[in-house]
C-alpha cells in the first residue's frame, strides 16, 4: 500500500469513491457531503496552508480511498477536522484506514490542538473505529458545522 498527498489527476478518482461511499450509506442527500462545492476539486481546497488530503492505493496503482484536515472554526481555536475519510468496500478492514488516519493525525499535531470529525450513526464500523484511536463520542456538534444531517460527532486532543 502507499499513501501519498493528492494531485489534481486524483480528483476524480477520489470523488467517485467518496461519492459510492455515500450512496453505500444513505449519504446521497443535503446536509452532507455529499453537497460539498469541494468534491469535484479536493486537490484545490486542500492545496493550501494547515490542509492536506492523503490518497491510498494498492500494490497495483489502484484508489482505495482517502482522508483529509483542514481547520474547524476560526484560527485561534486551533481545532481541525478530520474529512472526507472514505475507503472503497474492499479496502475497509483491512488496516488502511489506520494507516491514513495516522498520517493525517500527525499532520494536525503540526498545526491545532484538537481533531474534530462528524459521520453517520449508520457508519457503525466507522464509528467503533474513531472510538477505538481515541475520538470522544460529543452529544452535538461543534459550532460552525455545515453537515447539519450528520448525527454523530467526535473530538480528540492532539
């Protein structure tokens, strides 16, 4: 497996799967990502300071899926959020999720003090995942979300 930043030739790779990933779980609709003006263009919103997007393939050259950081909030919060983390069906439990967390989690450590994410309730495993690195379960989301239909919500220091 190798994990790299992304480049403006992943857009649309990446886009697709974190798209079947949605539909996979019932995200196809308004209030998540799924409406993100980004998607198309991950490589440009990430390409800038205190954001990065990682991108995982295969011994072969293919996608299995990516994650992202980028700041939550105003500056002086010094939070992030973990985004856009999506792996293919095949690629789910096999250690990569891991691996590209890791390396967005020691990214974040450079720049904010607390690592924010929000996902679906309906996401179990995804949800016993971010428990299981140390991601506290919040009973709302942060102020400033723009996915009002997330349902589960998540903090960690860093």
């Amino acid at each position: 497996m190798n994990i790299r930043t992304i480049q403006a030739k992943d857009n649309s790779n990446i886009e697709a799967i974190i798209r079947q990933c949605l539909i996979d779980f019932g995200g196809n609709r308004a209030g998540l990502a799924w409406e993100d003006e980004s998607l198309s263009h991950l490589f440009d919103y990430y390409n800038q300071e205190g954001r990065a997007y990682w991108v995982a393939f295969d011994e072969n050259g293919k996608m299995l899926g990516g994650c992202g950081i980028a700041q939550f909030g105003s500056a002086e919060d010094k939070i992030c959020e973990l985004q856009k983390m999506y792996l293919i069906q095949e690629a789910r439990g096999t250690g990569i999720a891991k691996e590209l967390l890791q390396t967005a989690l020691q990214f974040a450590k450079q720049h904010y003090k607390a690592c924010y994410l929000e996902t679906l309730q309906n996401m179990q495993a995804a949800n016993r995942f971010y428990t299981k690195h140390g991601f506290q379960m919040l009973k709302s989301p942060l102020a400033g979300s723009e996915h009002f239909a997330c349902d589960a919500w998540y903090i960690q220091d860093l």
